[in-house]
C-alpha cells in the first residue's frame, strides 16, 4: 500500500483591517450637537462597525448599541460582532439625522458622530472631520454642516473624480497612517482633538 501526500498549503496570512478615520472630541464635556465624526470606508455597516467599535471601546467605554438612519445604509445588520462582544445595531428614519450615527455604552454614556459619506473627497472629508471635533462644536446638526461645507466650498464628494490615492482608498485600501495622532488646537500642553486613521 502506498500512501499520497498532499502538499501543504500555506497558511493565508491575516488581512489587517483598516483603521476607522475618526476625528474625535478628547476634552471632556462636549459642546454642540456633535462629539466628533467618521469617515467610513464603504456604506456596509457590517464589515465598518466593527473597526469604529474597536477603537472607540477603549477610549468610551464598551459600546453595546448603535443606531443610525436608514436612508444611506443599504442593509443594516441586527447585530454585529466586535472583539469577543455583540454590538446591537437599530435604525430609526424621524429620529435620527441621516448624516450621524448615534453610539451608546452602557453606564458610560452617548456620543453623537458625524458620518461622512464613504465618496467624499479628502479635503471635503478634512474640513467635516475638523468642525465636527472643534472644541466648542458647531451649532448645526450633521445634515446641515455637511450642506454647509458643500454650499460653501462649491464642488464636494462625488462631484469630481477622485485621483489614485483616493480611489485607493475608497476601494478599500488601506491609508499610509493608521494610528491615532493628538493634534493641538487649543491651549498648549492640551490637545482638543483626536485623529485616528486618516
């Protein structure tokens, strides 16, 4: 009797999801109607919650529910899971604005985002990231910064071509920078703002 050997095959080698790009509020008690805002990389919730919630755990608290507006989510999951925990995901059209998505952790607290559509252009994105973490927060809700910034830099998203890097990433590359990056924009020694994957 002889016997067959299979090759062995490699094993594929771990896929490092992308950072969320996130642009976040980091003094404390939050003025204005948002706490900061994300950039996701798609509109499939199920694939980008799990690296907002990743991310925001540790610095929040774990978060234990999510809701957002139906209106520019193709399919929104019941669930979703995150590092060993269930995330529960809802959708409400009156209530919530479409442009923000509304986080809950249990006994820590709520936190309102911008959510920057995934088409946008950098320096459309760039601008929303900063006015939606500015310390004392604009007195305007996500639908109304977004036709804001539009309104007044003129072209916007998807109006032109994205160029090499852009498209790159909104097809799902990765960004050259990953990690989370304090930027000063108060008083020195404070940091008011924080950047994650941009």
């Amino acid at each position: 009797m002889s016997a067959t050997l299979q090759p062995t095959l490699p094993h594929p080698e771990p896929v490092a999801t992308p950072a969320a790009r996130l642009a976040l509020k980091t003094d404390g008690a939050s003025r204005g109607l948002l706490d900061g805002a994300w950039w996701p990389r798609s509109r499939d919730l199920l694939s980008e919650l799990p690296a907002l919630t990743g991310v925001l755990d540790p610095l929040w608290g774990r978060i234990t529910r999510i809701a957002v507006n139906p209106e520019h989510w193709p399919v929104i999951p019941r669930t979703v899971p995150v590092d060993g925990h269930i995330v529960k995901v809802g959708w409400f059209t009156p209530e919530i604005d479409p442009h923000k998505l509304l986080l809950l952790s249990y006994g820590t607290g709520r936190w309102d985002l911008l959510i920057i559509p995934p088409e946008t252009r950098a320096e459309s994105a760039a601008r929303l990231m900063a006015a939606a973490s500015d310390h004392d927060g604009p007195p305007l809700t996500a639908s109304a910064l977004i036709a804001a910034d539009k309104a007044r830099h003129g072209v916007w998203a998807a109006d032109q071509s994205l160029d090499a890097d852009e498209a790159w990433e909104y097809e799902g590359g990765a960004s050259a920078v990953s990690v989370a990056v304090p930027q000063q924009t108060g008083p020195p020694g404070r940091a008011s703002r924080l950047i994650i994957g941009m």
